[in-house]
C-alpha cells in the first residue's frame, strides 16, 4: 500500500529535549516536506526537501532541521522543543519536483511540549 | 493579509444539502487550485484538482475557479454524513515550490 508513515503519532515532552519525528514515504516519490497545522493558520510549511540531500527552508524553519539522506526518509528533528512547538506534525510526499501534482500526506504527529 | 483566506466555519449543514466552500487568494500567479479533505485524527487527502479558471465537476463535487475575482469554490451536492470532515484549499504556481494553503473549513453534515 502506498502511503506516508510518521512515528511518533502522539508525543508529550518537556521544554529542551531533543526530538525526532520520523518520516518515510515507499513511492519513491523526489518531494518531501514537513507542515504544521496550528488552529486559524492552517498547514505551514517548515522545510522541504526536493531530492536526497538537498533540503530548504519553508515558511516558519525557526527551531526545526531536518535531513534527506535516504530518498524514502525525511525526519524532523527539534533540537531543543518549546512550547510555541506544540502543534500537530504532517510530513508529506509529491512524485515530482515541482508544485503541480498530489501532495500524500502521513497521519499526523500531535506534538506537546510542556 | 494572508495569501489565502478561507473561512474556518464551523459550518453545520442537513443531509442531502447543498454546501458551498470558498478561497480567496492575492497571489495572481496561482494557477494551480486544489481542495484537500481531512478527516478526524487523518492527514489530508486530496479531493479535486484544477488548473486555471472553469469548472471541474466529479460525482457529487465541483470545482469553479474564477481567477479575475481570484475566488474558488468547491461545491458538494446531496450532501452525507460521511462528507463531514475539514476541507482545506490550496494552491500553486509562480515560485517553484510555493504551494499554500487555507486555514479549513470544519463541515458537519448531520443525519
């Protein structure tokens, strides 16, 4: 079955410990890019990643890295979480490079940080 | 003002009515307008895609984009309880890369 999978899907932690939330796509798909979804604000683009170790800032970086070193993975990483981080996470997957084309998100990753 | 502005509801409609869900957006190089359904606890998934103005119609959805106005709607007849969730626009074109999306709107479709 073609799909996004993301883990952890829930996640309570506290203020300055490290994360990640892992992300892997098995459509050999080139795009993947990581959202956040916060009440009023819809989804917004953290960084974005176009091949395999090639990877850029989206809308709202601050606080967040990531890596593409395999074409299927793309983790999140939050070095040091805040509670402004606290949001729900979707990473997502695109065949091709551009910006036309589905975008196949995975379920989500609700995040707190107390 | 925000690049794309949609009305997050909630909107609370009876089965078998017809529900209209609208965008607005600034950016004129958009030419590429989808509309994404997410259900409780899912990630989005995509519902209907256009390219440029017109309609684009499949079952009980349609489409219209009206890029003078620079408005779009996604129309729903016969409405279902199953059709309740959270319907997001989104849209593309221009800058590589710069796809953007609504806020949702939160549709409930009662029995």
């Amino acid at each position: 079955e073609a799909q996004v999978t993301q883990n952890p899907r829930y996640l309570i932690t506290v203020t300055g410990k490290k994360l990640t939330v892992t992300c892997s796509q098995n459509m050999n798909h080139e795009y993947m890019s990581w959202y956040r979804q916060d009440p009023g604000l819809g989804l917004r683009q953290i960084y974005y990643s176009m091949n395999v170790e090639v990877t850029d800032k989206g809308d709202v970086p601050e606080g967040y890295k990531v890596s593409r070193k395999e074409k299927r993975n793309f983790p999140l990483i939050l070095e040091s979480p805040s509670p402004n981080q606290t949001s729900l996470y979707f990473c997502a997957s695109r065949r091709d490079r551009g910006t036309t084309g589905e975008l196949f998100f995975g379920e989500g990753s609700r995040l707190t940080v107390l | 003002q925000k690049e794309v502005e949609q009305d997050p509801g909630p909107l609370s409609v009876p089965e078998g009515a017809i529900v209209s869900l609208n965008c607005t957006y600034s950016n004129s190089a958009f030419q590429y307008f989808m509309w994404y359904r997410q259900y409780s606890r899912k990630g989005p998934e995509l519902l209907m895609y256009t390219y440029s103005s017109g309609n684009k119609e499949d079952g009980r959805f349609t489409a219209q984009v009206d890029k003078s106005s620079k408005y779009i709607s996604l129309f729903i007849r016969d409405s279902q309880p199953s059709d309740s969730a959270t319907y997001l626009c989104a849209m593309s074109g221009g800058n590589n890369n710069d796809m953007r999306f609504g806020a949702g709107t939160r549709l409930t479709v009662k029995p």
